[in-house]
C-alpha cells in the first residue's frame, strides 16, 4: 500500500543519513508527508460527542500524522449521508446499517469497512408508574416512536414478544411527550434523548428527575437491536487499491481518536464543544460517556464487524423495513480487512484497540444539559 511503502522509503534514506553523518536514531524525528490526501467525512448530524473520535483525530493532528486532509461536513434533517457518498458528495460517510441497506437496494453501490459501533443505542422509556418493564407492558399502552426508518428495533419487539392492543404513536425527535405524559412510553437514544429526560425538572420534587423514576427496555437486551454508527464508502472508490490505503489511514487515526478518548475524557469533550456544538457541557459529558459504552468492548477491535450482530440486523431488516422485505443482502455488503488492519497497526503501537476495561463514569447532570 502507499502509506506502506512511503514508510519503508523513508526507512532507506534515514538509514543512508545514520550511516554518513552517525546520527542518533532517537534525534531523527518521524515522517513528513510529501502530500497530503483529501477526503471528506458526511456526518449525521451536528458536532456532538456521537462523533467525537472525528473531531478528536482533526484536532489533535492525527489525520494529519496519517498525510490526511479531512474535512468534517455537518448533517442537518435534510442530509441523507449515504445519499451525500454515492453521489460523490464526500469519500466517507457514517450512516446507521439498516438505512445504509435500504439504500443499497435502491441502487447506491455503497460497503460497509469499519462498525464503530457495536451495540445499538436505541431505547423505550417510560416513567415508572406507567408499569411498563418488559415488551409484554406495552399492551394497552400508548407507545411512542420516532418513524423514519427508527421505529424497527420496536416494531421487531412487539411481533417477537407478540405484542397486542398496543397504540403506536409518532413522537418528535424530544421527550417533551413522555414529559407532559402523553405517551406513556417514547424512544429515546441513550446517549442523547434519555439525558434529556434527567435533565428536565420533576414539578413534584422541584429536583431533576432521576434513572429510579424511569424504567427502560433496552433492545440489546431484547434480541431486536441493529446495528447503528458505521463508516461506509463507495464500492467503486475502494476497489482502487491507492483508496484502500487512504481508507486504513482513515481508520487508523479515527480509531485512534476514539481510543484516546477512553483516557482523556475531558479533552474529548473540550474538543466537542470548540467544534460549536449547541448542547451543554453536562449533556455532552453524558453522551461522550454512553457512547464509548456503544463502541467499547469491542469484541474484534474497534470497528471490525461482530458477525453475528450483522446477521441479527440483517434478519431484523428483512422482516421489518417493507423496502427490504424478502431481500437477500449480498455478502459485499461489508467488508473486514481494512478495519482488521488499521486495528493491527494500533496494537502494534500499543493501544488499547478493544477498550475492555471500560468503566462509564458518573455523570452529573444539569438542568438543561448545561
């Protein structure tokens, strides 16, 4: 690969200088990119800690360190990554599997190379009065959800548990109805609109309420969970084997800048915050916190697919998403071996490229996430 072979070059000539001029290996400082590759990154969303080990890796240089000039495009409700990286719009983009899937089959020629996130971090909450512990509660009860293609890992639920006499009912992308007891139970995402809720005030205690006032079934926990976060790529774009190395330096640094993450904590989140994110420190505090949980352990290392959660996604795919109903996924759907290399490359270094000892931290939240 280039970057391989650009490293083995600069090894030749380090050695020719050493040789003439007997200079300490240990004074000759590291590689200096003759040129830089540009790539561009399709988030989501807005800058928050979702996607901090980005942020992290351009600030910190370490995109840089790998002869990268990335650039981090923001999303907003009207961008569709995946739509943004099959019409060129950008080199890499993030996108949950599932919606990645229907836009396979709808024609974009687009692969999976890196599943940063192992674990899904959707949820259904509900206060505890509500009664709701187990899919089974739901009956009878007014249930919310998002729609968009986010409502699967529940619609799965309640077919898997058989679930009757339960009210389906869209909710906005808050808790303000679960707050104001319109819906007695509402999706929420662990690390952003579950917060919200601990964030807002309990009228009848005039204190924040608190994870006892809530119940919350866990989809992991269930057997209907997908798989969210991942980095996709054009299928065409990395056949060309110059991509496949720009796509392992890629990977190398952005894992790099998770990894660093699981240590210094606070640093991440500074760089969050000066990358203008509108949410508090507290808020982002707390998602930093539940999403290096979504990335870490990571059984294979970071971003390299755990295949029975594939198979588990897929299979919750076909049977739910009508656009996937009856579909076969095709094996090149993904792909393992530039994640597995950028992982090797890590280890090497040292660095703790499955992060099992993580521990959440304790989070203090404030009002409004501030």
């Amino acid at each position: 690969m280039k970057g391989i072979k650009r490293w083995l070059a600069v090894l030749a000539v380090l050695a020719l200088v050493l040789a003439a001029c007997g200079t300490d290996a240990e004074e000759v400082e590291g590689e200096d990119c003759e040129e830089f590759d540009d790539v561009r990154l399709q988030l989501q969303w807005v800058a928050q800690a979702q996607f901090a080990g980005y942020f992290v890796a351009k600030d910190l240089g370490f995109y840089e360190d790998e002869c990268l000039n990335v650039e981090i495009l923001e999303g907003a409700v009207e961008i569709v990554p995946q739509t943004v990286l099959a019409g060129g719009g950008a080199e890499f983009a993030l996108a949950w599997v599932p919606k990645a899937l229907v836009s396979r089959q709808q024609g974009a020629d687009i692969v999976n190379i890196a599943q940063v996130f192992e674990r899904s971090g959707t949820l259904e909450v509900s206060f505890v009065e509500a009664g709701i512990t187990e899919p089974a509660d739901w009956s009878g009860k007014k249930v919310g959800n998002w729609g968009f293609g986010n409502e699967y890992e529940l619609t799965a639920a309640i077919e898997k548990f058989e679930v009757e006499d339960v009210e389906l009912v869209a909710q906005s992308f808050d808790m303000l109805a679960l707050l104001n007891r319109e819906i007695d139970a509402a999706e929420a995402m662990i690390y952003n609109e579950y917060a919200q809720v601990l964030e807002a005030v309990n009228p009848e205690t005039g204190e924040l309420y608190q994870p006892e006032d809530l119940n919350v079934i866990d989809f992991n926990e269930i057997g209907t969970a997908m798989l969210q976060d991942a980095v996709w790529v054009r299928a065409d774009w990395i056949e060309d084997e110059a991509n496949q190395d720009i796509a392992q330096r890629f990977l190398e640094a952005s894992f790099r800048g998770w990894i660093h993450c699981l240590d210094a904590f606070d640093e991440c989140v500074g760089v969050v915050l000066d990358n203008g994110s509108t949410l508090g420190e507290s808020h982002q505090r707390w998602q930093l916190n539940e999403i290096l949980a979504l990335i870490f352990p990571a059984r294979n290392g970071i971003g390299v697919m755990n295949e029975a959660l594939w198979a588990q996604t897929v299979e919750v795919s076909t049977g739910q998403i009508p656009e996937l109903e009856g579909v076969e996924v095709s094996d090149d759907a993904y792909r393992t071996d530039i994640a597995e290399a950028a992982v090797q490359a890590l280890a090497d270094e040292g660095l703790d490229v499955d992060g099992a000892g993580y521990e959440r931290r304790d989070i203090e939240l404030r009002e409004g996430g501030e």
